[in-house]
C-alpha cells in the first residue's frame, strides 16, 4: 500500500490498484517474501525481509494515514540506511495536536511486531472507525479461505507459524541494503573510471578498501601551523554520517575478505576499478605535490554529495582553510594564466570545477554567500574573464577553450544562486550582484561585437550564462529587474543588438550539400548551438515569466523594440524569425518571440498574417508535420500566436479555415492540459469569426472534464491576459448555446464535468474552505486564514464572466437544476457565488488586470442566478434554506456595497431588486440594509437619493418598497435616513415632492404608501406637512388619482396623517369631500382606507365638515350592506370614534341606527354553529349599545 496505489475519484470513490501483494497470496501462502513496496511505508517485517502477511499492508495504510494528518511520513529521510535504521529501531513522534483516539488507532497500526498489530477483526472496532466501515459478506467459494476480517482459525494459525519459520532468512543483512549498497558502488566506480585523470600506475599502486557505496570525504592539506584543522573536520563529517545512520560509531576500518553471515562481501577488496577511491583515513596530503590534481578532484567529489553526505559542501564551505585556499588558488593561477603559462590553466581548472559544482549543489544561502565574499566571488571571476577577453595572446592558447568554458559555468552558477535574490537576500548580496550583472553586460556586449567568428564556443556558453541572469533578474523586484532590462535599450544597447545580429548570420549549413567538403560533428554542433543560445536568450528578454510581474513592463519596451525592428522594411530579422519556424531547435524560442511581440505590435499580428512562409510554418507545427525539439509546447505556443492573431485582426488569415477540424482532434485526443487548453483557445476564437467544427459531447465532456480535472500546467500566458481555462469556458459557452441542442444542457450538468467546473473555479478563486465545527476540532492544521488573491493566470475577469454565463444559460434552460445546487448548503457553487459579492473579492476584480471592464458583468450575473429562487415556484423549505445561507453571509449587505462603490446607476436595478426579495422576506436580511446604511450614512444615502429621483421607475419602486417595509417593521429609531432621504439636503422635500408627482402609477404608489407608514411616527414629517407649502395638497391629490393603486395608497396616507393630527387637524378639512367620495369606490381596500381615515378625523374637530357631506349616514350605511366584511368592520368603528361629537351623535340617534344595527347583530347570530362569528359582531355590539339614551350626554 502507497499513496500512489489509491485512486481517488472525483465523486470521493476509493479504488485500489496495483495488486501485486494480492496476486502472490493462494489458498495454500498465507506469508510472502517477495519484497513489494515502497520503503517510505515498508513494515518492519518487510525491510528485514522476514515473512509477511495482510498486516504489512496495515502498517502502511497506518503510515499514509500519518501522512495525511502530519504532512510527512512517520519516518522520512533521504537515505535509504538512515530509513531502514528509524522504521526497525525509532518509535514514531506524535505531533501535540493530534487527537488521543486518532493516536490510539494510528499506535495499533505502526505496531512494529506484526504479531501484536492492530488488525481484523479488532480493527473494526476501534472507536476511531467502529461503525463507520461497511462489510460486504459474500459466500466463501471452496477455493476462498478465510476472510481477513475474521480470526485464523487454530490449525490454520498453526501452518501460518510453519510457513514462517521455513520461508524465514538465513542471513541478518537486509536485501534493501544489500541492492543500496551495490548500486552506490557501481555508481562510485563508474565516476572514478570517468574522472580518474591523473597517473595510472600511481593510483593502482594504492590499494584501499572503501566502504560501499561511500564517496570519501578529502582532506585538504594543511598549513603547517595546523597540520590536522580540516582533515579533522572531514573525519568528523563522515563520523557523524555513520553515527546518524544508527552504526554508533565510526566506520569499520577496511580489511580483506570481510563477509556477512549470508556469504555476501560486504567491504570489497582492491580492484582496479576501484583504485583511486581513498578514504580520510588512509589519505595523507601532507607528502603529496602541492595543488595535485588528485586533491581537488576528492575535493570536487565531496561538492557532489551522495544521500549519506548531505552536509560535505556545507562542511567545505564553513571552513575558512578551504574559503582561503580557493581564494589564493584563484589568484595565483590567474595570475599565471594572464601570462599565458599552462601550468596555470592545469592549476585552475580543478578549482573551477569544485566551485561550480559547491555553487550548485548548497541551497544554503548564507554561508553560500558568506563563502564567496571570503573567496572574493565573483570579482575575481569577472576580473579573469575581462582581462582573458583583452589578451590576443592567452585567447590562442591550446588550453584557452577549457578554462572559458569552465570559467563561464561558474560565473553562470553564481549567478542562479539564490542570494540573488530578493526574498533571499544575505547582507550585501543583491548591490554585488547587480554590479556583477553591470560588468557581466559590459563584457558580453563586448564579445557579441566583435567580427571573429572563431570563438562561437565562448559565445554560446556567455550567451547561456545571460540567460540564467535573466531568470535570476525575474524573480527580483520591479526596481531591480526594470533597471537591468532598460539598460538593454540603453546603456547595454550592445548585447541586444549583438544578439539580433547573431540571429541573422548565416550559420554553417545543417546537412551539407552533396561534393561539399565534410563539415566534423563539433563544428556542426557549435555552428547550431550558438543560434539555439541566442534564440533562448532573446525569449528571457521578451516572454513575461508567470507569477512575477515586476519585470513585465520593461519585457514590453523590449518586445516592443524587436516588434519595431521586425515591422522595418528591408530588415532582415522577420525572414530570419520565421525561416527558423522549422528548425527543431530554434523553433520555440523564436515562437515566444514572436508571440511576445505581436502582444505588444497589432502591425507585427498584419504583417504574420500576409505572410504566407510564416503562416505555413505556423499551420505545419499545429499538424505535426515539423519535427520540433519539444512539440508539445511548441504546438501551445503555436495554438497561443494563432489565437492571437485572429483576436487582433478580427478576421481569420489565409489558410485557417480548413484547419478547424485538426484542432478540435486536439482538442478532444490530447491528453497534455496546456495544449487542450490552447486548443479550446484557438476555437473560441474560430468559432466566433463563424468556423465550424464537428464536436460531440460524447468526445468534449470527458476532454473537458479531464482538462479541468488534471494539475494546470501553465507555461505561457494566454493571450491578451486572459487565464489558463478562459479559452475553455468561452468554448464551452458557444456549445451550450448551439441551436437544436436541447437536451445538451442536461448532458452537461449531469456530468461529472460540471462538479469538476465548480471546484476547479472555487480553487482558482482560492475561497476559504467552509468547515464544520467537528472538522475544526479534528483538523490538525493551521487556522484557516482570510481568502488570498485569486489566481488571475488560471481563470481571468473575463474567464469569470464567461463561466457565470454558462451558468445563467444553463440554469435559464433548466430552472429546476438550479434549485438544487443552490439549495446545497456549503456547496461549491452556492459558496462562489457569495464571494464574488464580497467587497474584499470585488476590490481584488477591481485591481486585476481589465477587472473593472468585467466587474458588472459578474455583480448581474451572480444577481441573476441568485434570483432564480424567487421567480419560481419553490417549496416554501427548500427557500427557507437557501434565504438562510445567503443571510449567514450577509449577502444583503454585500448588494448594497457593490451598488454604492462599484456599479454605475444604469446597472444597479437588478441587484437592488434582489436585495428587496430579500429583505421582504427575511426581517434579519432588512437589518443587514440598515446596518449597513448606519455604518456609512453620507456615502450610502447620496446613492439612494440619486437612484430614487433616477429615470428607473423600476429601481425607484423597489427602493420605495424597501424603505417602506423598513418603516413599517423597524422602531422610530432606525427611520432617520429616510426622512433625510425625502426631505433632501436642504429640507425643502423636493425629492418627495418629485416623487408624489412622478408619472409612473408605481412610483407614486408606492411613495405614498411610504407616507402612510412614516407618518405614524414622524413628527417631523407631520411637521413639514403644516409647513412646507404645497405639500400636504400634493398628499391630498392622490385621493382622486386616476391609478386605484395611488388612490389606494394615498388614502392609507392621509387616514395615517388625520391619526392625532393634532395643529394639522384644520387643515386635513380639504380631505373630506374626496375621502367621502372614496366610499363608494369599487375597490374595498380603497374603501376601508376611507372609512378609516374618516373616522380618525372626528376627534380633530371636524364634526361639522362630516355633517355637511353627510359621512355619517354613508358610514352606517356601509356598516350595514358594505359586502366586504373587513369594511364593514371598518365602518363600524369609524362610527364608534365618530360617536363621540356630540352632533354626530344625535344624527345617528335620528337615523334609527341602533335598531338598523341591531338587524345586523341578529344577522350575525342566525349564523350556523360552525360558521366562525364576524369580527364586525362584536363592534356592532358595543356600538349598540354606546347609542343607548343613557350615553348620549
């Protein structure tokens, strides 16, 4: 069992694969000896190769589930003795988080004595799975023996045991370390037969035994002062090597014929092959010529570690003799090589090699960095290239080529170190390195310039050497990484164009021609080698590099440059470019420059796309039918340059028609992610300039699916900066929308795409995981941190708005789906969709690149979406539900801070409507909007103020809505901002006045009925009413509006306002004759609002008014015939507040109104038993009896 063997599918399905272990098992084995496994979960019984059985497989699921839980395996190291030695011998180190039960189940498993495991059946029953693991009982065939989930029974236990003791070991030696131990040797040999230069018959004279599979350790000869310093730290290196591979002590000293128990040498002898291989203890320097080759080559062998000697560069590197001994070495063979003496260059050269090698090998930076300032890195390395490139007379030395090569593969090792950089910086390391990349510069420049062409080696290796700066210079900040690419238009002018030259000199012929003179294979070598440089160095300068964006804009002066010099007449660069379309070596690098820059050059994408030699290497490439280095990425860029190029012309370029076809076989049979990707690219592109091309879901579903499913491979930046998937999900927007494929959509969305679609966008969105209490406590992980910036490379602005319209079409199609993925709480798409709301994602969109130009776009998107809910016919739970997950994330507030600060007024309708719905339906959602509202007061009621007098009848009817819900619900206090809302900033109310006489029915509806509830509690609008001019008669105008809605509304307003009017009581007079014409509107809500309203107005002096347009008589009279029973209920207590006026007493006493009352009360009570009693009944009752002579005083 391993990691590598358990599939996990998408749906959380657990397959097993690779049965090797299983295959072996009979009815008749029930221990096994073959080794099957990987040593990182091997038991112990496995590694000391004794029998095994079932349970070895449960050591292993004990150490993944480790794994899982801790991040590493219980014992993990990176040699193989070090990882035999801790699973026989160290106990497993709990970490304090890790839960007493997880523990106790995690301890059964790593039991080291199989016999005392944790295993079947016991294991079933631990607290940590018991009853959480289904068993599937099956009858046992004859050849099937035992369950492994039930106990051996005795005799079989008893075979079990005799199986063992027969298949058990004869030796003590594990196989695994026998194999490791062999192949260390070979490998040791073979270096040694590869780089043992010096005197033959010397080195065989030597006869050492070494231990196998050791690379020894040198000790460099000392100072006489201090014969033994670092001899001594080497010696104690390779002690505490062994000492931590569990051997206690040093390594045996070598003797001959030493054999294992099993018979297998263990310390071989002398051989030939050997010979050379000296250990620290039998290797004296002291009696050795100074500065021997054989000394610097052990030297370069410890700078090249083996698993067991981890620590040999960093022990050379802290040791000031070794620091010193390079530094004088450099100086004095330099010293010699400037005078074009060979002994130099011998000397040299090995120091050369053991810096490079110590350069590339230590990750440490600082005692990295700390070594070369000591040894006066990389200033004598500059100096010696220098002052080699000013001498004629050391460059015609035999032994010239060798030491510029080494000498350039140091620089360009120092150069990749990662001090380099800014985030790894050591003390001064960053202004050194930006002088050395300064005078590297000066000197390349130099070099690219000069006419001779005898010295293209040296080229190259320079070239290559630029390269790795350039990388170096993209990890650093904007400031260092501008500045060094400026200067290539600048001061530095002279590597640019040395390598725009390089690229357009002819080079020696690949195949020569027939009758021509042979060309040798390293000529022909170096004659390709220097235009692959040049071609990769100009692509460093020109490709933006992903993930490290503050290079980008000085890359785009310079791709800039090329794309000026590429669009010149009679310039020889484009024909060189695209000749090299077909060279399988140039061809990639010379694609990224191309595509770099037709990015920045809409000329350049012209001038391609005229071009019939550049547009038939392009359509060759995407057939296959150029042998190319690495065709992969070379079809992507290729598929990246094309896709290009119809974005910017707008049109296709000759010969594209034909080729839909190829690239959705591409798309669909191609099993690499970036090129499927790049494919869906290039069709979207096709498919909207009208090519067609055959897809069938059956074929674009699983290549979909797969694309989104597999790790992202992103090596290129898509083009125009959009992300990796967003040719994808524009593709599979244009398939969704095909006329005739109706059953598509359910094709789609029942697919296992689809769920991949959702989790692959909320990864790329990086949205914090929402956990539930259990996992919190179980996780051993870090605290959940705040969401990161999205991964804009993966899925752009443009990339979101495209799969949000995947998901309005689908869902507009198939309503009901939506329903049942919203309704999922916590699920993919329902937590995306309310973090794209969310004011901190909105602000990352806003900063992203043309974030601003998508943002709307995904507001109304996600609005529609979230709006589905409440335009169908939803069960009244499933909506309960979802109303609770969008109130759980504030969903209401986040509306309102995306229409205040991030969507122009033309666009806040949608959103507005929806954050209605919600807080009409949801009394915490409504307290969300005025929290919101009281958390920034200025900013938010200057936008309702603007949207309510706005030409949006629809956005101002439900911001109408919303404010008088919240005047209606809410308490006194939280009603401030509506009255400034009407009154306006210089309280002259000329927003209300605008909306009690707006034209549309709606607006004016809905305006008084918000007058209707403010009224009840504000003074200060009672106030205004009496002083403001013209207001109240525009309050009173809507009593005989043509729109029963406005005349509805209006009557709620003024029966509202007539409520202890107290000083405005006089002047609600001017209500009366429309009020008592009201009575006889059709509508009974309009009616009841009347008799209402004319009932408030009695206590306010009135009674005179009410007499002359006869309301009492019309109010008994509808309390007796009215046929809606709430007016008459109305009416009836209307009556009983009129009663009180004296006069209308006595005309109700005239009219006979007890004895007409009485008719209706005996009406009531013929009612049937079941028949429920009108609440009239009851006012009719007291009414009566307040008419009685005894209350008419």
């Amino acid at each position: 069992m391993k990691p590598q063997n358990i599939l996990l599918a998408k749906g959380g399905g657990i397959k097993l694969c690779d049965f090797g272990f299983a295959r072996a098992m009979s009815t008749n084995t029930m221990v096994l000896t073959s080794i099957k496994g990987t040593p990182l979960y091997m038991s112990p019984e496995l590694v000391e190769e004794r029998p095994y059985d079932h349970t070895a497989d449960l050591w292993s699921v004990g150490c993944i589930l480790y794994e899982l839980a801790v991040g590493t395996p219980p014992f993990y190291t990176t040699s193989i003795f070090q990882l035999v030695n801790l699973i026989l011998k160290d106990p497993v180190r709990w970490p304090p988080t890790i839960s007493p039960c997880f523990k106790n189940f995690l301890q059964g498993l790593l039991t080291k004595d199989p016999r005392q495991r944790l295993s079947w059946p016991d294991l079933l029953y631990h607290p940590f799975i018991a009853g959480r693991v289904t068993i599937i009982t099956e009858p046992a065939g004859p050849d099937l023996g035992t369950p492994f989930t039930s106990r051996l029974p005795p005799e079989l236990q008893v075979l079990k045991d005799q199986q063992a003791h027969l298949l058990a070991p004869k030796g003590n030696r594990s196989r695994i370390l026998r194999q490791a131990c062999k192949h260390m040797a070979e490998e040791a040999k073979q270096k040694q037969k590869h780089q043992n230069t010096g005197p033959a018959l010397e080195q065989e004279d030597r006869t050492v035994n070494v231990v196998s599979g050791m690379t020894p350790l040198p000790r460099l000869r000392a100072a006489p002062q201090e014969p033994g310093l670092l001899a001594g730290v080497m010696a104690s290196e390779m002690k505490s090597s062994w000492t931590e591979l569990g051997a206690g002590e040093a390594p045996p000293a070598p003797r001959e014929n030493q054999h294992t128990q099993d018979g297998e040498q263990t310390f071989p002898g002398p051989r030939p092959e050997a010979a050379g291989q000296p250990t620290t203890d039998v290797v004296d320097l002291e009696n050795e010529e100074l500065d021997s080759d054989d000394e610097w080559r052990h030297l370069l062998e410890a700078s090249k570690p083996t698993p067991i000697q981890l620590k040999a560069p960093l022990t050379l590197l802290c040791n000031p003799d070794f620091c010193q001994r390079i530094q004088s070495q450099l100086q004095e063979a330099g010293g010699q090589i400037l005078k074009g003496k060979l002994e130099g260059a011998s000397h040299i050269l090995p120091a050369l090699r053991v810096l490079s090698s110590l350069l590339s090998s230590c990750s440490d930076s600082v005692p990295l960095y700390s070594f070369c300032r000591e040894a006066g890195l990389p200033g004598l390395l500059l100096s010696l290239f220098r002052h080699s490139q000013e001498s004629s007379s050391i460059q015609q030395q035999c032994w010239y080529g060798t030491f510029s090569r080494d000498l350039m593969a140091v620089i360009q090792a120092y150069f990749a170190c990662t001090f380099n950089l800014e985030r790894s910086q050591t003390d001064d390391s960053l202004p050194v390195f930006q002088e050395a990349a300064s005078l590297f510069l000066d000197m390349l420049g130099k070099l690219l310039s000069q006419p001779d062409d005898s010295r293209q080696t040296l080229r190259r290796d320079s070239v290559m050497c630029f390269t790795v700066l350039c990388e170096a210079m993209d990890g650093n900040s904007c400031t260092i990484s501008k500045a060094f690419y400026s200067s290539l238009l600048t001061t530095q002018r002279a590597v640019l164009d040395g390598l725009l030259h390089g690229l357009t000199t002819p080079q020696p012929p690949l195949h020569t021609p027939p009758g021509a003179p042979q060309v040798s294979q390293p000529l022909r070598e170096q004659g390709e080698d220097l235009p692959g440089a040049i071609s990769s160095a100009l692509a460093a300068i020109c490709i933006a590099p992903l993930g490290l964006p503050g290079c980008w804009e000085a890359k785009e002066q310079i791709s800039r440059h090329l794309a000026d010099q590429l669009t010149e007449d009679n310039n020889q660069l484009r024909p060189s470019l695209v000749s090299g379309l077909q060279h399988p070596i140039l061809c990639l690098h010379l694609l990224k420059v191309l595509y770099s820059c037709c990015h920045v050059s809409e000329h350049l994408c012209r001038l391609l796309g005229q071009e019939p030699l550049a547009l038939e290497s392009l359509l060759m490439l995407v057939q296959g039918k150029v042998k190319v280095v690495d065709w992969e990425e070379s079809t992507e860029v290729t598929l990246y340059l094309l896709s290009l190029l119809v974005l910017r012309l707008q049109d296709l370029p000759p010969g594209m028609q034909e080729l839909g076809s190829e690239i959705a076989a591409l798309f669909t049979r191609s099993h690499v992610v970036s090129l499927v990707s790049a494919a869906a690219c290039l069709l979207g592109q096709l498919g909207q300039q009208g090519v067609t091309f055959d897809l069938q879901p059956v074929e674009w579903i699983p290549a979909t699916t797969h694309a989104l499913s597999a790790p992202a491979e992103v090596r290129l930046t898509p083009p125009d900066g959009c992300g990796f998937y967003d040719g994808l999900l524009i593709l599979l927007l244009q398939l969704l929308t095909q006329q005739g494929k109706a059953s598509l959509i359910w094709d789609v969305v029942s697919s296992e795409m689809w769920t991949v679609l959702w989790h692959r966008f909320f990864m790329a969105l990086r949205l914090p995981k929402e956990v539930s209490t259990q996992e919190e406590e179980l996780s051993l992980s870090s605290p959940r941190r705040s969401s990161s910036e999205p991964d804009w490379m993966l899925i752009s602005p443009q990339g979101v708005a495209a799969l949000l319209s995947v998901a309005v079409v689908t869902f507009t199609q198939e309503p009901q789906l939506c329903l049942s993925h919203l309704s999922q709480r916590g699920s993919s798409l329902m937590s995306t969709l309310k973090h794209l709301l969310s004011p901190s994602f909105l602000q990352q969109l806003g900063h992203a690149p043309h974030g601003s130009e998508f943002l709307p776009v995904v507001v109304l998107s996600v609005c529609q979406l979230l709006c589905f809910p409440f335009a169908l016919d939803v069960d009244a739970d499933l909506l309960v539900g979802i109303l609770a997950d969008l109130t759980d994330s504030e969903v209401t507030a986040y509306l309102l801070q995306v229409c205040c600060y991030h969507l122009p007024l033309s666009q806040v309708e949608l959103p507005i409507s929806l954050l209605t719905h919600l807080a009409l339906r949801d009394l915490t959602c409504l307290n969300q909007f005025v929290n919101t509202v009281a958390a920034s007061p200025r900013t938010i009621v200057s936008f309702l103020s603007v949207a309510l007098l706005g030409d949006q009848p629809l956005l101002t009817s439900d911001l109408l809505s919303l404010l008088a819900h919240t005047a209606r619900v809410l308490s006194p206090s939280h009603l401030s901002f509506i009255q400034e809302l009407l009154a306006g900033s210089d309280e002259s109310y000329r927003p209300l006045r605008s909306l009690l006489g707006h034209p549309d029915n709606s607006v004016r509806a809905r305006t008084y009925g918000l007058l209707g509830h403010l009224l009840q509690h504000s003074v200060a609008l009672r106030g205004a009413l009496q002083s403001q001019a013209g207001l109240l008669n525009l309050l009173l105008l809507g009593l005989g509006d043509k729109d029963p809605a406005v005349r509805r509304s209006a009557s709620f307003a003024v029966g509202n306002t007539a409520y202890q009017a107290g000083p405005l009581g006089p002047a609600l007079a001017a209500a009366v004759p429309s009020m008592t014409q009201l009575l006889g509107d059709p509508q009974a809500g309009i009616r009841r609002n009347a008799v209402s309203a004319l009932g408030n107005l009695g206590p306010e002096g009135l009674g005179e008014e009410l007499l002359q347009y006869e309301v009492p008589q019309r109010l008994l009279e509808m309390a007796c015939r009215d046929p809606q029973p709430d007016v008459k209920e109305a009416a009836l207590i209307a009556l009983r507040s009129l009663r009180q006026e004296p006069s209308i007493h006595q005309v109700l006493v005239s009219l006979g109104a007890s004895e007409k009352l009485a008719l209706l009360s005996l009406g009531n009570q013929l009612l049937p038993h079941s028949s429920p009693r009108p609440a009239s009944a009851k006012h009719c009752r007291k009414l009566i009896h307040l008419l009685r002579p005894t209350h008419s005083t």
